[in-house]
C-alpha cells in the first residue's frame, strides 16, 4: 500500500483521506509516485498533472529484489492512483532493470527539465568480502527516464553528462558477425568503458521458433546462455573478459519467432563472470518490446570494473550486472563483439571510449573554507 502526503510548505505535511494505491504483492520498499509528459522527453514537477500527462507508480519489492512500476492515471480529486488496463499491477509487470538495481529513487531536476533515476546496486559477493572490503553496496549510473511514444512504458539513459568522460574513442563500421566469431574491440580501458553498438539482423527468415511457457526470461537466460549455440542469437558483447576468455560477462540478445511477431530475448551476467567462488553469478534477462522488421538492434553498456550496465533498444529494456572478475582487471581486461548463432549477424556501427575519472564540480574557495571549518571542529 503506498500513502500519499501533501505539502504547500514542504514543512507541515498532510495525508490524504484515501490510500493513493494498494495490490496484492506483498511488502512494499521506497515508492516513488510522480507524473511523465505525454509530449515527450521533458521531465516534469513531481506536482504536475492534468491533461497531457501520465503517472508513474514505482515499488521496490522486496520478496522479488526488483524495482517493478506501473503507468496509469492520477485523480487529484480523490487522491487516488488507478493503473491503465495495460499495465500489469503485479510481480510480471514492467521494471526499471532486469538485474541487481534496487530501492530507486528519481528527483526532478528542473534546471535541465529532466526526471533523473537512482538506484542501489548490491554486492553480490559474501558476507565475508564485504568484510574484508570494508563497504559494500554503490549507487548505479544516473539515468534520465521518460515516458515511450506508445505510452506502454518509460524508457531510460544515462545522463548526457556522463559523455563528458569518455576519452580514446574506437570507431568501427559495417563488421560482418559470421558464426561462432569473437572479436576484439581495441584501443580502449575495457574495465572502465562506455560501448554502443547497433546490429543488424539481414534476415530473420530461419529464427528459433518461441514457445509461449517461456515467460520467465531470466530463467531462459540461464538455460540459454552465450556458449547454447542458435539461431538467430546469441549476440552481442562479451565484456570484463580475460584474455583466453576464461572470464567474461556477456551482454547479448537472442531473437525467436512467434506466430505473428519476433521476439527479442536480452541477457546479462552469468556463470563466467568470475573464477572466484561463493559468488552469486546470476544470469538476468528480460524480453524487449521492439518492432523487427527494419532488423536492426541497439545495445548500449557502460562497463565500470565490476558493474555493467546494459540498455537495449534505446533504453527499453535495461540490465545491470554485479561481477567479479579475478583476472579481466585494470588493463588486463577485454572486451569482444562475439556471433554464436548460425545465422549471421552484421555490426552497422560500434563506438566505444575509456571512462575517465570524474572532476567534482566544487567550487575551490568553498572547499577551503569547508575544509578550514572541519578542522577546527
């Protein structure tokens, strides 16, 4: 059950009468409830609402680890939230991420007129390591997110001002993918990198036919993965590699053929991450909703030594992997394009750069002065 509070102040705050929204799904963690445009990428003051606009309802569940969200209607007469007919209010419903994201929490940031999206990646390692390490959990890339043309779902990216980073930019064009291929991507720190990549499929004619029990899709991720060879898939990258490939995490999509449509299987993760044991070495995997009759298929994975986030389709369906490789480290590490299916599989373009360090944004009188006030403290 989510609560809804109001504020003219942001000081005294009052409940409303009713409940805003309530399903059957168990405990509900960090809910997030703020309105998206129907116009376009804009963001919008989590006040808004009216014509032209669509509300999101997120809940972090806690029996499932999942950030799941529905779209649906405000009515600020009754303070009261339904979801639209089409958005499944339940744990088969649409999440943020497929992967290790969790207890999000998004903010509308009005200088750039964009909601921006935070989440809590979790260590995926033991108790012990986190012992050792001394720390344990970090927060994922920002994202912007914003409300699909179709208004069936939100789309994310990351934010713009992580492509002040990039450095030592790689530029490939029209790669051919033949069957069983692994090829490296050079020229870039593979431990720290942001990669983008749009494939193209010349034919789908002869893709594996789906069947219809396969709706868990991080079950048939696992069942699936990158060395089960098909047919159309899988494909992809194969990222934080170690050079004989003994390692690697594996960001690839697997493309089915149902009775009138194709169906797109996006995979993450998985048993070959990390040599070390007492891991958790989970494959995750969501389907995405995206029309294949141009054949064409974007990824786009930002790789920081031991996480990897993945936004396929322009930020349709997004994954993020907590790894640990033992040997793919600092510059040890590789990143391939790889085709393990029959059919072959082009790549239109590939862009890939380092990831710098960032620089904090502070001014450097005020940190004089913050310093000078702690140490007097």
């Amino acid at each position: 059950m989510a609560l809804l509070y109001k504020s003219k102040d942001f000081i005294k705050w009052t409940k409303a009468h009713n409940p805003l929204h309530s399903a059957q799904t168990g405990m509900w963690e960090c809910p997030d409830f703020y309105p998206v445009s129907l116009t376009g990428k804009e963001g919008l003051d989590t006040s808004a609402s009216g014509k032209g606009v669509k509300h999101v309802l997120k809940a972090s569940l806690g029996e499932k680890g999942f950030d799941y969200y529905t779209l649906g209607h405000y009515f600020l007469n009754k303070d009261q939230y339904v979801p639209d007919n089409t958005s499944v209010d339940d744990s088969t419903g649409l999440r943020y991420d497929y992967g290790n994201f969790y207890a999000s929490k998004s903010f509308f940031d009005a200088s750039k007129k964009r909601r921006i999206l935070w989440a809590w990646v979790l260590e995926s390692d033991s108790t012990a390591d986190d012992v050792a390490k001394g720390w344990s959990g970090i927060q994922s890339f920002p994202r912007t997110l914003w409300l699909h043309k179709k208004e069936k779902q939100l789309l994310q990216w990351p934010i713009k001002e992580l492509e002040t980073l990039r450095t030592n930019e790689v530029s490939l064009t029209k790669i051919p993918l033949t069957k069983g291929i692994v090829s490296e991507v050079q020229g870039i720190t593979a431990s720290q990198a942001d990669v983008e990549v749009t494939f193209h499929l010349p034919s789908l004619e002869n893709a594996e036919l789906f069947d219809p029990t396969w709706v868990d899709a991080e079950k048939l991720c696992g069942e699936k993965d990158v060395t089960v060879q098909g047919k159309v898939g899988p494909f992809g990258l194969l990222s934080l590699a170690s050079e004989n490939l003994e390692e690697y995490t594996a960001i690839f999509f697997r493309i089915f053929k149902a009775q009138d449509k194709h169906v797109v299987l996006m995979c993450s993760g998985g048993k070959r991450s990390s040599l070390k044991p007492e891991l958790s070495k989970r494959s995750y995997g969501g389907f995405v909703d995206v029309d294949m009759s141009d054949g064409t298929l974007s990824l786009r994975s930002l790789i920081d030594n031991s996480v990897v986030e993945s936004f396929g389709s322009g930020g349709k369906t997004c994954i993020t992997s907590r790894v640990y490789p033992t040997l793919a480290l600092g510059k040890n590490a590789h990143l391939y394009s790889f085709n393990n299916g029959t059919e072959a599989v082009e790549i239109v373009e590939l862009k890939a750069w380092s990831i710098k360090k960032p620089k904090m944004n502070i001014k450097t009188q005020t940190r004089r002065r913050l310093d000078r006030d702690f140490r007097s403290s």
